[in-house]
C-alpha cells in the first residue's frame, strides 16, 4: 500500500485510511459527524496516510 500511496501521490491522488476503534453512534465519542471531521482532516492535511480514530488508541491492544 505504502509504494501505491507514494506512485498515486505524484499524481495528484490522495491514499488514506482512518482506523476506527469505537463504536459509531450520534452523541458519542463515536458520533458519525466526529468521525467525518477526523476523514476530512485526514485528507486536507495528508501528512500521513493513516491514523486511529479516536486519537492515541493501540489497535494492538484491543
């Protein structure tokens, strides 16, 4: 994946992927609209290709 990010980079194509470690539900930490932000900050910043949601939980230890 990372070597197609870097080959789709040069072409103007953003590759992210947002690991999503809780459960999806208005009025949560979860809350759909939250999740959304963290896609849309993803993408607008692209300084990294992927993060967890919320910030700061190991998936390794789920």
């Amino acid at each position: 994946m990372i070597d197609q990010q870097w080959e789709l980079k040069e072409k103007g194509v953003f590759v992210g992927h947002l690991s999503i470690g809780t459960f999806i539900q208005s009025g949560t930490a979860g809350d759909p609209d939250i999740i959304a932000e963290a896609w849309y900050n993803l993408y607008e910043k692209k300084h990294s290709f992927e993060e967890t949601f919320p910030k700061g939980i190991d998936p390794t230890k789920l």
